[in-house]
C-alpha cells in the first residue's frame, strides 16, 4: 500500500501532466483512476484534505465538481512531485 505522500505526489503529478493548474478542471471523481480499488476510498480521503489545505482548487460545473492543482502553490507541488518522480525534474521547475 503506498505511503500518503506517494498519493498525494501520484495525484499532483496526474494533475500536472494533465495540464490541470488553475482554471483548467478535471472532475473530482477522474482522481481516483489509475489507483488499485483498494486505496481510491484514501484517495478520495487525501484529494479533500488537499482541497482544504489549498494546493487543490475545487469549483463546481455541470459534471460535478471539478478538481486543478492550485498554481499559486505550483513550486510547493512541484517540489512533492520530485521528491517522489525524481525522474521528472526535467519538466519541472523546481532547483
């Protein structure tokens, strides 16, 4: 089972390279793809924490509620992706 930080690294990176930051959505429910059916019930956990503590933007459409990644916090995110995907360093900005 992977550790919090591997989730919350796995989803900012989703995000990332889905080109998701600020006004550009993917739905709520589209974060939890790609995760083992056993841990999407700690993702959707994790996904709402990040909401709060506001490195994910949430806004509502006629989907449902659509999920980007806060690019006011882009550097701290970024930085999480590394630590994790030290492989993509190279499309970061991050030092």
């Amino acid at each position: 089972m992977p550790s919090d930080e591997e989730i919350i690294a796995t989803l900012f990176r989703k995000l990332f390279l889905m080109g998701k930051i600020g006004n550009s959505h993917t739905p709520f429910e589209n974060l939890q793809k790609g995760f083992s059916s056993e841990i999407r019930g700690e993702v959707k956990k994790i996904a709402k924490k990040l909401i709060n503590k506001g490195f994910l933007l949430s806004s509502k459409h006629n989907y449902g509620v659509g999920i980007s990644l806060n690019n006011k916090r882009l550097l701290e995110i970024e930085k999480i992706i590394v630590k994790i995907f030290p492989e993509l360093k190279e499309r970061l900005r991050t030092d």
